[in-house]
C-alpha cells in the first residue's frame, strides 16, 4: 500500500526500477508474445544521488559511512550474468576517500574500481558496499562526484550497458547529527484483536549531539495506537469521509542523543490489530531537535506493513425498473462493502475499486455520475453502452454508494438486461473477497416476471 512519509526520492533507478517491476508483472514467462516481436531489455544502475559524510576530528580519521550499490535489468525472460560496475571516485579528490569492497579491483591510483556483481536481477538488491569518509583537512562543505558505468552479459544483443552517465553520487562534507529509525520486518497473517511492538529505536551516526528529537507517526484505519506518551498529540482517524482515515500522531522528546548512541522511547510502542484491519501500513519518522539539521535523510523515515488475516465482502446490487419508449428513468446500481474489514490503497491511491456497467439493451445514459466515465472499447457490442464508475481508494465497513444512472429508453426491450461488474483497478478478483458471486448484479429495465 503507498508512503505517507517518504524521504528524499532518487532522481533515478527506484522510480526507473518500480516502473520495471510493473512491466516485469505483466510480461509472465514470455508466453504471451508473438514470435515475431523482438523483446528488449535494459540494464540500470542504482545509487543514492546524494551522500553527506561527516568532516574529520582535528587530528583524526573520519568516520565511514556505507554506500549501497548495484544493477538490475528490466526483463525477466531474459538471463543476465557477469555484472560489471565500474565506480569512478576520482572526483573526490581532497574531498573523500572510499574503501573498496573485495568484489572491486581498483587501478593502481586507488580512484577507480571495476566491480563484480554477479548475476542481475530485475529488482534492485546492493550487491556493492562502498565505505566513505571525509578526506583529513576537507571543509564543512566541500563537495565531490562519483560517477559509474555498466555492462552485463545477456539480453537481446548479448550485451547489456547501462545509459550513459544514468547515475551519479554527490558526496558533501557535513557536520551534525544523523539519526535514523530501525528497520521493521514487515508481518503477514496477523490475527485481528492481537497487538505488535513497533521495533522502534534511534541511533545517531553523526559527528554530533542531538539535543532532543522529535517524532511524527502515521497509522492507517485498521490499527490502533495503545501507547499514549504525554510527549505526543493525537489526531483521528477522520470519520468524516472526506480524508483518508488515518491516526497522525506528533511527539517532542528532549533525550540527547549522543554519537554513535541509541535510544529507546519511554515505553514500548503498541499497536492494536483492530477487527476491521486488512492491508495496514504503520509509518513514523524521526528529526533531530533544537532546529538541528539531520546530516542523512535516508534513514529518517520507515514504513512498517502489517497484513491481517481478514476478509471483506464486496457486493453489487442492482435494479429492475419500467417505462414507455421516450421515457427517462433511473436504472443506476449500488456498491457495499460488507465487511468486516476495510480496504484502503494507501500507498498507491489507486481506486479501491472500478465498476462496469453494461446498460441495458435499447437504452442510452443521459445523465451519468461524476466518479462515471464512458468506457466502450471495440472489443465491446457497439449497441450496449459500456461505463467504468471508481470508487474513492479507501472502503470502510458498510460503506454503502449508490450511482443513479438516468436512461432513456430509445426502444422497449423485454427483460433487457443490464450487467454491473465490480474489479480492481487492476486484475479480474479481489483476493480479500470471499463471496465473488455478489460482485456482480443485473439491471432490468421492462421486466416481464
């Protein structure tokens, strides 16, 4: 499901490497594909676009700090071995220094490393850990570039090289505190009425103090905060309507945090699987305070997914309706969610589900509702008019919206039949439904019976 918080977002690869997931997702095992359409394949490299290192002691080394690094390809059906990751350094001469990993052979100057990554995947995993720390003697400031180039074997021509000049690392000398949240591992399965610990800890690899931190939370519909800290206000969830209904919560707390020290909150954090969760999604982050600036940012904001084993029930429900030819009459339909869980695309936004609606045979829509959208295709009966209607991205127990089409009957037609399909915005079912058989209704505009 979708961030609420998110951090600084790479100029490329992840958005480049989330694209690739997609179009990945839908390729299969290549069956699809007429043999006389050639495939093509692309290989990327990942790295941060930014990495701040914090400046030396008076007559120290600096501290190191890791660099993720590794390649990926776009297309499953094809194979791709002997990763080659060539990490130019040189242009931070007098700024930085890097430690290479033993899969990187680096020229006699030291500046530059070919490095082995193996085999490539088609999601981004680092397969290269740089170290760098500030050259003895760079400023406050001071700033340098990395610069990298790839090729792997495989894909369409035998050859796969990444774009030129496609990644680059601006390396700046910094000064301050750097904190950073643990990682959660995200939970599937969880019971309903259960409760989890948010595995939440913040530890400062800065060069400095910080005096104080504060702490922002967000919790989607289906959990519930337990721990109540007087550091902190709560807010939610919105049962208005009109927002996506989440708790937002806010703390201030005025533990230093010391370099190289973590610290735990003043109890631990709770949070309640309630009834109604489904796909839940817990997000916090974590800012140094006293108007400090955090050194990196990467590591300030996590994202917790929680899973629960519950089910929701959507269903359909149509109409049966009369009238003379010439006539206008309402022949709309209406969506339920039975529950007992919701269904909220927090982290996508997409519709939480469309609706088909087929019309009714000699009919016309005159006046259709706003979430309504004409969606004949040519794969569609040219006589029957084809509407998809959205659902907001969020679904609530009993959610309950109607969608009053008007239609004119150009022609009686006995029993004509309209059909309501309700599907997610992508793919056919929804895995949470257990009754598939209410996700579809009829529309009868001059019944016989």
């Amino acid at each position: 499901m979708s961030s609420v918080s998110v951090g600084r977002v790479l100029r490329r690869g992840v958005c480049a490497g989330a694209v690739g997931a997609l179009v990945v997702a839908g390729l299969g095992n290549g069956a699809a594909f007429a043999a006389d359409v050639a495939q093509s394949d692309q290989l990327w490299i990942q790295a941060p676009y930014e990495q701040t290192v914090t400046v030396a002691p008076d007559g120290g080394a600096a501290q190191y700090r890791s660099l993720a690094l590794g390649l990926y390809h776009d297309n499953q059906n094809f194979t791709v071995t002997d990763g080659r990751l060539t990490v130019d350094a040189s242009g931070l001469a007098g700024v930085a220094e890097v430690a290479w990993p033993g899969n990187c052979t680096p020229n006699d100057a030291g500046t530059v490393a070919v490095c082995d990554t193996g085999d490539v995947p088609t999601r981004y995993s680092a397969q290269v850990q740089l170290k760098v720390r500030a050259a003895a003697g760079a400023s406050v400031g001071a700033q340098g570039a990395i610069e990298y180039s790839a090729e792997a074997t495989g894909g369409p021509d035998g050859t796969l090289v990444a774009p030129q000049g496609s990644a680059e690392t601006f390396v700046t000398v910094g000064s301050g505190p750097d904190l950073g949240v643990s990682a959660p591992q995200d939970v599937t399965g969880v019971e309903t009425g259960t409760s989890l610990t948010v595995p939440f800890s913040v530890t400062n690899t800065g060069n400095e103090t910080a005096h104080g931190f504060s702490v922002k939370m967000w919790a989607t519909y289906g959990l519930d905060v337990v721990t109540r800290y007087p550091q902190c206000t709560y807010t939610g969830p919105d049962d208005s309507g009109q927002y996506t209904p989440m708790t937002y919560v806010t703390c201030s707390f005025d533990t230093d945090v010391a370099p190289g020290a973590t610290v735990e909150l003043p109890e631990p954090l709770r949070l309640a699987v309630t009834d109604h969760a489904l796909y839940e999604r817990f997000d916090y982050e974590v800012q140094p305070g006293g108007g400090a600036t955090d050194l990196d940012g990467s590591d300030n904001n996590r994202t917790w997914r929680i899973d629960a084993d519950n089910t929701a029930d959507f269903a359909v429900r149509g109409t049966e309706v009369s009238g003379a030819a010439g006539d206008t009459v309402t022949a709309g339909f209406r969506f339920v969610n039975r529950g007992p869980a919701w269904v909220g695309n927090v982290s996508s936004g997409d519709p939480v589900a469309v609706i088909d609606y087929y019309l009714p045979e000699g009919t016309t829509a005159v006046s259709v509702p706003d979430t309504c959208r004409n969606a004949w295709t040519s794969g569609d009966d040219p006589a029957i008019g084809h509407y998809a209607c959205t659902l907001p991205m969020w679904a609530k127990p009993d959610l309950k919206v109607g969608f009053p089409f008007q239609l004119r009957i150009d022609r009686v037609v006995a029993d004509a039949t309209g059909r309501v399909v309700a599907r997610p915005d992508y793919g056919t079912s929804f895995a949470f439904d257990p009754n598939s058989r209410n996700n579809s209704a009829k529309v009868v505009v001059n019944p016989t019976a």
